[in-house]
C-alpha cells in the first residue's frame, strides 16, 4: 500500500529493551497488558541475543478466558527464545523460554490494538 502524501501518519511506541534471561526453562512472565478494551492485541517484536537476531509478530484474540493467536518469525538465526501468550485474569501476559547458549537477550515491542 503507498503512501498518501501530506498525511502525518502515527509512530508507534516501541517498549523495551526487556532482558531475556539465558537457560530460562520454565516459562517467566515477559510483559502484561491490559485486554479489557481490545479483544484482538497484535504485537510486533524484535530480539537480539549476541549476534542472533529474530523479528516477529504474534496476533491474539480474547474473550477474557480463551486466548487464540497466530505467530510468524524470522531472523540471522533463530533466537532460542520461545514467547507464549496467556491470558491471567483481565490480562494478556507474554510470557517466555530460552535456550542455554551463553547469552542473554533483549526484547523490544510493539503494540496494536484493533477494537470492533
């Protein structure tokens, strides 16, 4: 899609950086957002782990009880870093794993919310 000319288009805030711990076996909380306005939550993310580098997305949808998502990734060599999304209460948490390779990460995100 081009752009329009002459439009001010917004700039959406990016969060972070968040540390991944390196060997995170059980799954830890990474970040928690509030779902009570918007059911459908798109969150676009970057992780960078030494010199592995992975960019992605993870589209969920909520009726405050079940939580359905679609999730595409790509990166210089996959990260080992594994994002779940859940839900706790009215809140969607991402939470995540890792694999042990010595090194910890850095997450940053991004998010969009499309209400009905």
């Amino acid at each position: 899609m081009a752009l329009i000319p002459n439009i001010d288009y917004p700039t959406q805030i990016v969060a972070g950086p968040l540390t991944i711990v390196d060997g995170q076996i059980s799954p830890a909380i990474l970040f928690t957002l509030p779902t009570g306005s918007s059911p459908n939550i798109i969150i676009e993310y970057s992780i960078v782990r030494g010199t592995l580098t992975e960019v992605g997305n993870i589209q969920c949808s909520t009726n405050g009880s079940v939580i359905s998502l679609s999730q595409d990734d790509t990166g210089t060599n996959l990260t080992g870093v594994t994002l779940t999304p859940g839900i706790s209460g009215p809140n969607l948490q991402v939470l995540y794993t890792s694999t042990a390779i010595g090194q910890a990460g850095q997450l940053w995100y991004s998010i969009r919310n499309i209400t009905n």
